[in-house]
C-alpha cells in the first residue's frame, strides 16, 4: 500500500472484510497518520485488528465501530451481542488521544466504559446512542 503514509482519514463503513479479517493488522503500520477511522457496520472486524490501529495509529483522534455485528471468533463467525471486554481494554490502552468516540448500536459494560472513560482523557465527544449499558 504504498502512498498511505501521508493519509489522515479512512472512512469504510459497510465494508465486509470477513475475506481478510487481517487486513488492519497488515497495513496498520502503514496508517501512522491516520487521525480519523470509521469502521461503522463492517463484518471481519475482530479484537486483534482494533488493538493494531490502536498500536500503530498513534495520532488517531476520531474513531467510528458503530454497529460492528460480526466477528471471527477463531473458529468461525458469530453475531457480537456487545463490545468484548478485549475491545473496550484495546480502545482504552491503545487510544489516548481520542477525542471522538462512536460506538452506536452496541452493548457495552459499565466496567468497560469507565476503562474507556479513565483512559482518554482528551475525549470530548462519545456517542452511546441506542447502546445497552450493563
């Protein structure tokens, strides 16, 4: 992927990545820039993918998962009822210089809010909307 060095913003909501879901660990090293991600209601997105954006993404500040339904669950693909505790822990340890956070649409546990909430600290707007916390 050459030339992607210099690019800030990906958008690809609705893409199905379920043929690749090791296409953001391959090319995360390649999105250094990157400083907006939206990710919104694609399938194949799984943990390990969040953590190498979170990993090589450095100056990310906007991030979009709204509604990520499907995952690879190493054996096969399952319908995801909620943010896995993994996401959550991925997004706070890996994202600190958020500033915008969208997780529409999901289910998402008080213990991982607050880990996001606790972690980036830059964070001046997230959107929960229609989430189910627990």
């Amino acid at each position: 992927m050459r030339g992607t060095e210099s690019l800030r913003t990906l958008k690809m909501p609705w893409t199905d990545l379920s043929n690749d879901q090791t296409i953001f660990e391959s090319v995360a090293t390649k999105l250094s820039n990157l400083t907006y991600l939206d990710i919104s209601h694609c399938s194949g997105i799984g943990v390990e993918a969040i953590r190498a954006i979170g990993h090589h993404c450095k100056n990310l500040e906007r991030f979009d998962m709204n509604s990520l339904r499907f995952y690879y669950n190493g054996e096969s693909w399952a319908v995801r009822v909620g943010i896995p505790s993994e996401v959550a822990l991925a997004i706070a340890s890996t994202m600190p210089k958020l500033k915008h956070l969208e997780i529409f649409s999901m289910q998402l546990g008080n213990e991982d809010l607050l880990k996001i909430l606790n972690s980036c600290a830059q964070l001046q707007y997230l959107d929960i909307s229609e989430c189910i916390v627990a």
